[in-house]
C-alpha cells in the first residue's frame, strides 16, 4: 500500500507534539512531508522551536519545519499557557534544536507541495488553528481540489467548548480561518473534543507510557505528566485528553474511531458564540456533507497503538 503523503500543521503543544512522534514513528504508513508551525497554544517563534524540538528528539533532524502564520487571520491572538505552559511545551527540558528552520513561508510551502504533486494524494493534518490552511486556499484557489483530505482537530458538539461555553480552542482563536477550511470543498475528517476527551492519560495508561524505554518515552511522560495537571484540576478528570494524537493515530487505525458524515459550520459573528461548530447531525438543512464528525474513540485501541509506536523510535 502507498504511504499517506501528510503535511502536520501544528502549534505544539504537548499533545501536538505526540501526533508528531506517532507519525514519525510510523514511516511504513505514513511519509512526513514537512511540518508547519502556526500561532496557537503559544506564539509562533515558540511553536515552530518547540516543532524543532520534537523532530530532534525524535531523531529526525531532517524533517523540514516551515513557520507560518504568526495571528489569526482577523482576531487577535490567544495562547494557552495554563493549559501548555509559558513556553508551550513545558515538562521536559529540552534542549535547543541545532536543525535549521526552512526559510520558505510554511504557506507557500503548503501550497507548492499540493501543486507539484499528483492531486489526490496530499492529506492535510492540521492539529491547531487553521490560519496557514485558510491563507494557503485563500492565496491559491486551485489548491483545494488537490487535496486529498484534511484530517483535523477542532470543534465540539456534545462536550461543550474548552475556550468559551460553545467553542473549542482551535477553531476559538481563529474562527474565520476554520470557516474557510469548512467550506474548501476537500474531504474532511474532524477530531472535536466530543471524542478527544475519551482519550484520556489515566493513571493506568501513563504507567504505560513511563515504561517506553528510551528518550522518547522519557520526554512523552514528561510532557504528559505536565499537560494533565491542568485537564484534572480543572475538570477533575483522570488525565488530560490526547487531543492532536487522534488525527494520526486514524490514519494509523480508523476502526479506532466511529463518526458520521455530516454538515459542520462555524460561527463566526455572534459575540455570543463565536467559534461554535454548528454540527448537522439529523441532515436537518441540507448543506453539503462537508465533514466526517467523529463521535466514539477505543481509547484502550488508542493507547496500545501509541506505546507500540513510541517505542519504535
Ligand atoms: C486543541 O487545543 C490545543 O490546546 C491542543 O493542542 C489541541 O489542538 C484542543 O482544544
Ligand atoms: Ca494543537
């Protein structure tokens, strides 16, 4: 079988970061074809570092990190600290990255790399706000029925917003840009926090990922010993959800995940509910099925998938 082509559109973030080490710890299924840094969980100069960070760690200092958009495309910015830390990636001390950042614009890189190759065989992993993909289909029309897919994570029905009572963050801080995504045209695969937070670093499965041996394991606990502080004081869960890591682990094992094709829209105008993604599970307007909206996680599937990969590299 041909390897998924992918690009990861990220703004790690902890659990950006384990999407990045699963994918790399995956090279029979899936080819990394550059990594893309945008602003989100914390400025873009962080993000993109901490991208670095995590190819390195992995072993990979020959993955190409473009950095992209540093604001969304009409709002201002809003980081995550109390979720991620001030640096973005706070737990391990890692150190600074010796692999070079590309000097192309992650946007211009999005788009030449649909452009020159075969169409339909690009897929896009977007795991933070969409700006760079809403600038790239923006910029350059032609690209979106080039694209494969876009596997993404963003959005909440069910479960209620992370951000604001209705919207979870990705699609929060930058509403405009994930309202272009949504109505691009492409195929989309949609991870919101309805099935993200089935996916849970319990106890039970953070002594599992203590024993990947190694510095990825390492680093993994670490990171994930950090990042759940917050989801278990706030919610008073046991862990924090592995939000990013699922558009990965789909293309790894889609029996993971169950969904619905349905119309998905996104508010972008009420003070209200800005950032709300408006799911039409019942077809009740008859807009275009534009995302399979995923609703139900294995998470014991999950976690096996992740401790055999992680350990791999
Ligand atoms: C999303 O927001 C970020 O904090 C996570 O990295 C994830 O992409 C979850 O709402
Ligand atoms: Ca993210």
């Amino acid at each position: 079988m041909a390897r998924e082509k992918i690009i990861i559109d990220t703004d790690p973030g902890q659990d950006d970061a384990v999407a990045m080490l699963l994918a790399f710890a995956s090279p029979e299924e899936i080819e990394v074809l550059g990594v893309t840094a945008v602003a989100g969980n914390a400025p873009l100069h962080l993000t993109e570092l901490n991208a670095r960070k995590i190819c390195e760690v992995a072993g990979m200092p020959d993955i190409k990190v473009y950095a992209g958009c540093d604001r969304p495309l009409f709002l201002d910015l809003h980081t995550a600290p109390e979720v991620h830390g001030e640096t973005g990636l706070d737990g391990p001390d890692l150190p600074m990255p010796t692999m070079k950042l590309q000097e192309q614009h992650a946007v211009d890189f999005i788009i030449d790399t649909l452009r020159s190759h075969e169409a339909g065989t690009v897929t896009l992993c977007p795991v933070g706000p969409l700006t760079n993909i809403a600038t790239a289909l923006v910029r350059a029309p032609d690209i979106a029925p080039r694209i494969k897919q876009i596997v993404l994570m963003g959005g909440a029905q069910t479960e209620g917003g992370n951000s604001s009572p209705v919207a979870e963050f990705n699609i929060f801080v930058d509403p405009h840009a994930a309202d272009i995504v949504m109505r691009c045209g492409a195929p989309i695969v949609m991870f919101p926090l309805d099935v993200t937070h089935q996916v849970l670093t319990s106890q039970r499965q953070m002594e599992r990922v203590k024993a990947i041996p190694g510095a990825v394991g390492r680093v993994t606990y670490q990171m994930l010993d950090f990042y759940r502080r917050y989801d278990e004081a706030k919610y008073g869960t046991d862990g924090g959800p592995l939000h990013d890591p699922c558009v990965i682990a789909w293309l790894l094992k889609p029996d993971l995940f169950q969904g619905k094709l349905c119309n998905v829209a996104v508010e972008t105008a009420s003070p209200l509910t800005i950032g709300q993604t408006v799911v039409d599970k019942f077809a009740k307007t008859g807009r275009p099925l534009n995302a399979l909206y995923m609703m139900k996680a294995d998470s014991d599937g999950f976690f096996d998938l992740l401790v055999e990969r992680l350990a791999r590299l």
